[in-house]
C-alpha cells in the first residue's frame, strides 16, 4: 500500500466545529442584515429616493447568512446521523499545542478510510498512547458520516476535557471492552 500524506487523512475528516463557527456567523449575517433593512426603510423615508447601496447590503448579508445556516444544518444533520464505528490508530503526533490522530475507519462494508482528528493539548497524545499500550489495542471509536455518498468522513470519538483525556471517557473505553 502507498504512504499516505496528511492530506490524505485531513480529505476523508469530519469536523463538527465548523457547525458552531457557521452558527455563529450566520447569526452576526442576520444582524447585519436586519441592520440593512432598517437601514433602507430610514433612507426611503429620509429622502424618497430607492436606497440601492442598502438593499445590495441586505441581499448580500442575507444569502451569506442563508449559507452559513445551510453548512450548519448539513453539519448537524450528518454528525446526526452517522454512525458508530471502529477505527484503528495508526499515528499520534503531539505538535505546536495540538495532537492529531491519524487512522484508518473500518467502514461497514469492510472497506478502510483515511481520516485525522486534532485535539487541543499535546498532553493528549501522551495520555491516549500510554492509554492504548496499557489496553493492548490500536483501536478508537469512531463516527462515521455521509456513509452512502460519494464523500464519506470519519472521526475518532475521543473526549478530552481542558487539554487532557476526560477520565470518564477513559473508563467508559474500558468497560466497553
């Protein structure tokens, strides 16, 4: 099998936070825009004539804030609607602040995905490594979104808590065992 590069395993990841950066520009999107409406009301009145810098303002804001609602929706929908699965550890790399994950998604139909998840800390990466030794395994949950698309992604269901592993989590690996 070819070397895979990080770009390989960043293509097929999934990336839940986007929803909420979406969410939160959507609605500043909305605010600008009921700005703009009030905006063209009060140059209509003030001086009669079409106020179309104000209108161009208001369509402009009102699809980028139609955008980022829909990428938010998707987001959600997916992450939703995805699916359980296994994915096998093949590298943790603590780097600059972050650790990243990478790994191959065992899909339903056997078939395998590249996909990389990033954590903040780098004290992860140390805790899931020594995590993974002491249990034996390579092994990660994983979740498993637009399965039946052309574009599926993967991320691995890893739950940290102020840059480190959420010890709750820790033992609701073990205990699932």
């Amino acid at each position: 099998m070819a070397q895979l590069t990080n770009a390989d395993y960043r293509k097929n990841s999934f990336e839940p936070r986007i929803a909420v950066v979406q969410l939160i520009f959507g609605i500043i999107y909305g605010f600008v825009t009921g700005i703009g409406i009030i905006l063209a009301f009060r140059v209509l009145e003030a001086t009669g004539e079409q106020p179309w810098l104000q209108y161009f303002f208001v369509i402009l804001f009102g699809v980028l804030a139609a955008k980022s609602f829909y990428i938010y929706a998707k987001t959600r929908i997916a992450q939703n609607t995805g699916i359980q699965v296994v994915a096998r550890v093949e590298n943790i790399v603590p780097t600059h602040g972050i650790t990243i994950v990478e790994g191959m998604l065992v899909m339903p139909d056997e078939t395998t995905l590249p996909i990389e998840s990033r954590f903040a800390g780098e004290s992860v990466a140390h805790e899931l490594k020594r995590f993974l030794d002491e249990n034996k395994t390579k092994k990660l949950p994983a979740l498993l979104v637009n399965k039946d698309t052309k574009h599926p992604r993967g991320q691995f269901l890893v739950k940290t808590r102020a840059g480190h592993l959420d010890p709750e989590y820790m033992n609701s690996l073990k205990t699932s065992k």
